[in-house]
C-alpha cells in the first residue's frame, strides 16, 4: 500500500495553506502523520512551532497529547488483562485497587441547588475505559465546575485530588493508577512495556530537556478568532527535574502525555499490524485485545455522542451539539478509549460483500473505525479494514477549533482519496 503523488501533494499542500495564513485565518504548526501496517505512509510538518519564538515544526516536535493519551493507558489495561492480572468486568478487583472510587457518590442538581446522592451501580474497568463510569470534566460539564466553586477544579494541575476527588456526574476515566497492579508509576510503565518495545523514544509524561527544546507553544484563539500564544495548561510535568519532583506529579492515564506524531503513529501502525511493530518485530498486544477494543462496547446507546457538550471553561473548549456529527445520523459507538463510525451491521455474508464493495470505491472508510482527540486539537483514527491510521497534531485552545478540524477533515479525506495498493 502506498499513497498517490497526487494525494501526497495536495495533503502538504493544504497543512501549508493554513499555517501560512494570517493568525485570524490559520494556525502557525501542524503536524500530520498517516500509517500502514508496514509503517509511514506519508508525514509532513507545516509551520513555526509558535509566535514569540518560533522554529520551524519538525516531525519531532513536542506536542502536549492531552486525551489521546487514553489510547496508551489502554493498551496498558489490556495487557495487564492479558496477564490476567486485571479484568474488565471485575468491579470489586476496581474497588480493592483503588479505593477512592469505592465511595464516590454522584452529583447533580435539584431546584438549583448542588446534591450528592449514593451511586447504584459499582464501577468496572471497562466502565472506565468507554467514558461510561459517570466522570466529567469541569471543562465540559457544569455540575462539576459549580461544585468545585469558589475554589476551582483543574484537572490538569498535576494534583491527584484534582481527578481522584471529583463525585460522578452520572451513574455508572481517568482515575486509574497502574502502579498498584505493575508495581510501576504508569509513565514508567509506558516506558518499559509500550515504548521501549516499539523504539519509541519521543513519548512521555515527563519529557526531557532535547523533547522540550522542540516544543509546540502553547496558542489561545479568542472570540475573533485571533491566535496569541498563552502560558501552557499542563505546567507542572515540564517544570519536574527530579525524581523527588516527578514522584509527587499524578500521572495521569487520561491526559499526561507529550509526544511527536511521528512516535504517535508507530503505536497506531503496531495495532494495525495484529499488535507486532513493524520496526521492532516486537509484540505489544494480542489480536483478540486489539479486537476488543475496536468493538462496540455500548451497542444499545446508538447515540452515545449525540448529546449537547457545554463549553463550561470556554477558554478550553467550544461548545458541540454532539461529538462527531455524521450525515444522517448513522449509530456511533464507543470502543475502549475511542469512539467508532461505520459500525458493522447485517449478516457475515452481508458484511463480506459490503467490504468487497468498499474495497472497489475510492475514498470510503472501512467499518469500525476508530477515533478520539486531544483537548489542544490533537486528532488520530485507526481503519484495520482499509489497513489505514494517522494524526493530526496543532498545540491550539480551546477544543474543537474549526481551523484545524477543517483541514482534519481535508487531510484524512485525500488519504483516503489517494490509497493504492
């Protein structure tokens, strides 16, 4: 599989129209990045890494990965599942291991005033892992945000009671702590059993001095929809030198990560090729974990992401009237850590000919594909059956920045539009 001259040309030559507009128009960097199973399809770094300082991007730059961590927290989970050292459905095994979840309760608002009620329903890792265990963000949901008033909630001050201390917002995630099942703090975990494995060497919650002299500003886009640069959300990791320092940071498995898109893609390239790297020839996950996480896990809430998602810090995140809006309302679903379009639907021998089908159409996407983002504008998806994955990366508040989802859309289009076998 490769991708067409003219797909190649007409992808780098969209990253460069927008960041080499003005900063009412475009974005000053972007990083883009599309895989295989054998590895690079095709990268390209368009820009200045910010405004007062700029250097020019490189396929090596550092960009706060926000959410789009979850991605690795889960692949952590499952093979600790795989070792059977953890279950997805075992709720008293979540309760024994962490047990702050044990007595959240849940908070909502009745006649305007803030309450707290028992949960009914006990939490699971798998719970956790589809965004179904109750949790919200201050950022995205008002409930938590007043209820932390007037002191504040800051989900990415580094301070484990800033996650672990949040109630629910729904009956039954990012509380997660792997040190208690591996015996490792989770970045080192990453680091021994996920990074290292696949060469990877640009991906971490506490980058060093050579990934933060190549650092994505942090930018802010205002009402007008101007771009200035801003002090960075996530400040504490970047300031730890020690390990004295770095012990007393959370290390959070829902949005601690930094890393470059280039390392990023390697993860996506190793799940499409059956979890063996294609630079390392070394195993990350099995094939029915990789099956797992691409299957629905909600099938029976088609309409997961069709809800209304408030702009509670709107310096964060824009408003949206659902996740990812697809013409004509098709059923969405949620994997583990990512959403999922194009659900498989009808019998096998429908299926097999549906992606027969799709095979002889230019363009289409195969079924169940994979996707999730990053608060600062980060986007990555995953297609097995077209054999396909990639990432887009901008360093941009707050989320859901129409430039860069724009020409999200545009870049992931001429991948499709340019893939020859």
């Amino acid at each position: 599989m490769h991708l067409s001259p003219q797909s190649q040309a007409s992808i780098r030559a969209a990253l460069d129209s927008i960041t080499s507009s003005s900063t009412t128009t475009g974005i000053p960097g972007l990083v883009f990045a599309c895989v295989s199973k054998h590895g690079s399809l095709f990268s390209h770094a368009s820009g200045m890494t910010g405004l007062s300082r700029p250097k020019s991007m490189t396929l090596d730059t550092t960009f706060w990965l926000a959410s789009c961590t979850k991605l690795i927290t889960t692949i952590a989970c499952m093979q600790l599942v795989e070792q059977s050292k953890l279950s997805l459905d075992d709720a008293a095994q979540v309760e024994r291991l962490c047990p702050e979840l044990a007595q959240k309760k849940v908070l909502s608002q009745n006649e305007g005033e803030l309450v707290l009620a028992e949960k009914k329903d006990k939490i699971t890792l798998r719970m956790l892992l589809t965004h179904t265990a109750g949790f919200g963000y201050s950022f995205l949901n008002e409930t938590p945000r007043d209820w932390g008033r007037p002191v504040g909630v800051d989900e990415f001050s580094g301070e484990a009671g800033d996650v672990l201390g949040l109630p629910l917002v729904r009956e039954s995630g990012e509380a997660w702590e792997e040190g208690r099942v591996s015996g490792l703090k989770l970045n080192n975990y990453f680091q021994r059993h996920i990074f290292t494995p696949l060469g990877i060497d640009h991906i971490s919650m506490f980058p060093g001095a050579e990934m933060r002299s190549n650092m994505a500003s942090m930018l802010q886009r205002d009402g007008a929809g101007k771009v200035t640069e801003r002090d960075h959300l996530y400040r504490r990791p970047l300031r730890a030198e020690t390990d004295e320092e770095r012990d007393g940071i959370f290390n959070s498995g829902g949005a601690g990560c930094f890393g470059a898109v280039r390392d990023y893609c390697q993860i996506l390239s190793t799940l499409l090729n059956n979890g063996i790297s294609p630079t390392t020839q070394q195993p990350l996950l099995r094939s029915t974990s990789i099956t797992e996480i691409l299957t629905n896990q909600i099938p029976d809430r088609p309409n997961f992401g069709r809800r209304n998602i408030a702009a509670a810090k709107p310096e964060l995140t824009n408003a949206f009237e659902e996740l990812l809006p697809q013409e004509g309302d098709p059923p969405q679903g949620f994997g583990l850590s990512c959403m999922l379009t194009n659900l498989s639907a009808g019998s096998p021998e429908d299926e097999k000919a549906q992606r027969r089908g799709r095979k002889d159409v230019k363009g289409s996407k195969g079924r169940n594909v994979a996707s999730w983002a990053g608060l600062a504008n980060q986007f990555w998806w995953l297609d097995v059956e077209r054999g396909v994955a990639g990432m887009l990366a901008a360093q941009v508040l707050p989320f859901g920045d129409e430039v860069v989802m724009g020409v999200y859309e545009s870049v992931e289009r001429g991948v499709y539009d340019g893939l020859e076998d």
